[in-house]
C-alpha cells in the first residue's frame, strides 16, 4: 500500500534524512494523541536532525487509539505535522518513533517489559487530565476511583498509566535495573508533582518498600507544555494528503508556536531538547501557572462562553471584540495579578501574543473540544486565581463570569434549546444537580459544593462578593 514511507512525497516537504536505525525506544510515552505528535515527537525528531542522537521513543495507547497505533506501523512509525500559520503552512515528516505498543493488540505484559528495558531512560506522559486518577481539587490521588481500585487488586494486569508505572518500577527494581524518569506533558499545575504523588500512594498502597524505593529513586520533572493541537478533522487529513502527495492517518496539523520548559532533574540521562528550543530550568513552576492561567484559563473562559454565544472555534470568537477584548481583560485584570513570575517577563506582551495565536484562522480549534472536561480543567485554570483574589479581596468579575460560563454550559442545553454533548468524567453527578436545579440560581451553590472541583466555599465567595 502507498504511504509516507514508501512514496517520493511532494518537493518542500522536510523529511528525517539523519540515520533513523540508530535511534533506540529510551523513551516509552503514553498518549500518542494529538498533542504529542506535533509537540514531544517533533521536539526530539528535531534533536536527532540537528544533532547525533541515539533518542527513540516506543508509542504506546492505554486508552482508545488502536487504529492509530495501527496505522503507525503500517507506515514505519513515520507520520507528518502541518503547522499552520496564519497566511502559510510548513509539513514535516517525523522519524523519531522507533516502535509502538497497545495493550489491546500486543497484551498488558508487553507494554510493561518494554518499559522495563534496561536502556529506557524515560516514561513520558500525555494521557490528559483525568489520567492522573487524582482529585481535581487537591491533585492527590482519588482512591474512590473504580479504577484505581481494579488495578490496586489486579497489580499486574493494570488499566490506569499509574499502575503500568508502578508495575514496571517493581519489574526493574526486582531486576536490579536503574529507574526510569517520570516526565508528565500534560496541561495539569505542577504536573510532575501531582504524578509523584499519585504514584507514590498508589505504589504505597500497593508495598510501602516499593513506595520507599520510588521515592527515593524516581524522579518527576514538571513541565510546561504549549502549542494548540487541535484534534485532526476529515479537513485537516484532506489537506495533508495534499501537501504530502499521500494519505497519512496520522497526520496532525498544529500552529507554528511551541513551547516547552523542563524542569531539568532526570535521574538517567534526557535528549538535548534544548537544541531544538526547548528550555531546561530549575523551577518550572511559575511558568506553568502562567501558561495554564493566562492561555488555559482564557481558552476556557472563550470555550463556554464562545460556545453558548454560538460560535463553533476559538479562531471564530476572535472576529468578536467583544469576546476579544473579555478575553484580554480576562488575563490582565484576573489571571496577572495572582502570578508571580521571574524578573523580566512582559506579561502584557504574553497576553497579545495569545490573542493573536487564538486570532490564526488557519487553526480550527473547536470550543466543544476546550469544554471537555471542565471538572478537571476548571481548578487549575481558575482555581488559584479565585483564591487569590478572595485572600485579597480583589475583583473576581471575569473568573466568576467564566466559571458561570462552565455552570450554564454543563446544564446541557444551550440558548436556543438545543442540547450540548457534555463530555466530563464528573458528567452524572453534573447531570444529576443541573436536572435538580434547572436553570433556577440555586444551581449555582449546588455546583459550588462539589469539593472535587472548589475548594473554596461558597459562603465566603458570597461573603466576599458583597462587600
Ligand atoms: P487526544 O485526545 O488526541 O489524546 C489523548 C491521549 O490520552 C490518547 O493518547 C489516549 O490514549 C490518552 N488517554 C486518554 N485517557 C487516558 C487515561 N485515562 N489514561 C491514560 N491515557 C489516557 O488529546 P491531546 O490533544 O493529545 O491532548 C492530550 C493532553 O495533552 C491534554 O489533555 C493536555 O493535558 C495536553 N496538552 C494538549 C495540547 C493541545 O493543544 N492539544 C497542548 C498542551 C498540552
Ligand atoms: C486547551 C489546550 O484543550 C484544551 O483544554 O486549552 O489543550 C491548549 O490548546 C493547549 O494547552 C495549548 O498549549
């Protein structure tokens, strides 16, 4: 069959001409979903073009994604990643996945084995927000959830990415082989620490020895992770396969923008993904909040708001000033003033560079695909900054106004009447408040209560709003 592995694609498209054989699977990722693609994948594709490196990374799906998985292999592990400017398009073809896995086709036991080789230096992580099997709140480890509760009986035939860590850490340990580093890319605040402390209690509750030897073993760098990947669509396949000169199922098309800033504390060695932008840091974590509460929080707040007010994508919000200039407003006036940041940021110039990013037509980012998940994104987006201007007393109007954007989103029916496909691992309990209350004002402490996502209460928020 024809592919990008065996057909002489199109002039201007920048292929992998470094020798791909000399890579080895020293990275394992879990998630190969859309963001990964055009962000890690290109990252270190682009370390091995510019430098002589040995860094391959293993593909592995735990949930959903098998015909990708599929399709990978049927092409080399070769795919492509379109970024999209506003006026022009760059393609590229990615060679740095060496190998692919998913439970599904190849068993539980050959995902753990591969992680347990002895060159893996890496198990890296976009597995999404609910993945981390922790309370939205707390960032602790949620053991009420049904499965985390199947793999601390099953260890060895594990579901969640925490128990294929954990198992493949007991693997190595009893093997005598070094750890692995755990690097979390997902969008969660202080990533790396939310993932050590799930592992931990997980691996605690599992054999407190083995708990003691990750702790003392594993590291879990933080990460700061940007560029819009929206999820690919018929379209964007449809225009890669022309830019290409061949299909590629695993095609991904992104903006030009990426970011990322790794805290750098890796207990086996890392590629130099500096070399290819990236930045290494000794404390990520004001970077992240920045990240997640000025272009997270504001895509959130355009998500629910730009979807109840009718427009399909981000991009389409932007043709709006007034959505344009609350969105603006919304980071100065209340994601800043809870941000404290090294010397030198311009956060006013951070704040038009994301208006302009969300403003690219070329990206159609759809406002349905932000408000997934509101139950998981809403405390980390807006959640520190409610707290910080109700310890400061300070104005809350455009958090309040987003978070009642969430509110009337998940009631499940929008202006016109027509339904809204609520998509939230919290969506019964949502379901079942917003059935109770309607549209009736009581929804609002109802929603407020649910200590998983606020945990500030709901008196004090009236409280502070009266004054
Ligand atoms: P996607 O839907 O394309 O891929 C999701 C991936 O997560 C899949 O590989 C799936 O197998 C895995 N997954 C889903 N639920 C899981 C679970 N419970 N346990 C383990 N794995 C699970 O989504 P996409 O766009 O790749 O985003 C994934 C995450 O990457 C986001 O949630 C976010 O944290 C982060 N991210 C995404 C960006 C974007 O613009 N798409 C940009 C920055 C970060
Ligand atoms: C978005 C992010 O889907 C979402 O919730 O807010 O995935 C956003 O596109 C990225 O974080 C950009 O880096």
């Amino acid at each position: 069959m024809k592919s990008i592995a065996n057909t002489k694609l199109n002039d201007g498209v920048n292929t992998p001409l470094y020798p791909r054989n000399q890579l080895k699977s020293r990275i394992v990722h879990l998630g190969f979903g859309a963001f990964h693609r055009a962000h890690q994948g290109l990252f270190t594709d682009e370390v091995a073009k510019k430098s002589d490196s040995d860094w391959g990374i293993c593909e592995v799906n735990l949930f959903g994604g098998e015909d990708l998985i599929k399709s990978l292999r049927e092409q080399d592990h070769l795919y492509s990643v379109a970024e999209k400017g506003a006026t022009s398009t760059e393609i590229k073809v990615i060679g740095a996945v060496t190998e692919s896995l998913h439970p599904n086709l190849d068993g539980i036991q050959a995902v753990i084995e591969k992680m347990a080789e002895p060159q893996v230096a890496i198990v890296s992580m976009t597995i999404t927000e609910k993945g981390y099997c922790a309370d939205p709140a707390t960032g602790l480890l949620d053991k009420h959830n049904p499965l985390v509760i199947a793999d601390l009986e099953n260890p060895t035939t594990p579901k969640t990415a925490l128990g294929y860590i954990v198992q493949a850490l007991k693997v190595r340990r009893e093997r005598g082989l070094p750890p692995f580093t755990v690097m979390s890319c997902d969008n969660v605040q202080e990533n790396g620490h939310v993932a050590k402390a799930a592992i931990l209690e997980f691996a605690r509750l599992l054999d407190s020895e083995l708990g003691s030897w990750i702790e003392a073993n594993v590291t879990f760098p933080c990460t700061m992770v940007d560029r819009i990947v929206p999820a690919a669509t018929p379209e964007t396949l449809t225009e890669i396969t022309e830019l290409l000169g061949v299909e590629d199922p695993c095609g991904i098309a992104c903006e030009p923008f990426r970011q990322w800033v790794i805290e750098d504390n890796f207990v086996a060695s890392r590629p130099n993904w500096d070399v290819a932008g990236a930045e290494f840091v000794a404390d990520v974590v004001p970077y992240e909040e920045m990240k997640l509460r000025m272009l997270n929080g504001s895509h959130s707040f355009l998500a629910y708001l730009g979807y109840l007010g009718g427009y399909a994508h981000i991009s389409d919000t932007m043709t709006d000033p007034g959505y344009r200039k609350a969105a603006f407003d919304m980071m100065m006036q209340a994601q800043v003033p809870s941000l404290t940041m090294p010397e030198g940021t311009n956060l006013e110039a951070y704040a038009k560079l994301l208006i302009d990013r969300f403003t690219n037509p070329s990206l159609k980012h759809k406002t349905w695909q932000i408000a997934m998940d509101g139950s998981q994104k809403i405390p980390q987006r807006m959640g520190g900054s409610l707290k910080y201007h109700l310890e400061n007393g300070s104005d809350f109007k455009w958090l309040a106004a987003g978070i009642a954007g969430w509110m009337r989103y998940v009631a499940a029916q929008d202006e016109q009447g027509n339904a809204i496909d609520v998509r939230d691992p919290m969506s019964e309990t949502l379901k079942q408040i917003c059935d109770q209350h309607g549209l009736n004002v009581s929804v609002v402490p109802a929603l407020l209560s649910l200590e998983a996502i606020f945990l500030v209460s709901w008196d004090r928020i009236l409280l502070l709003s009266m004054r």
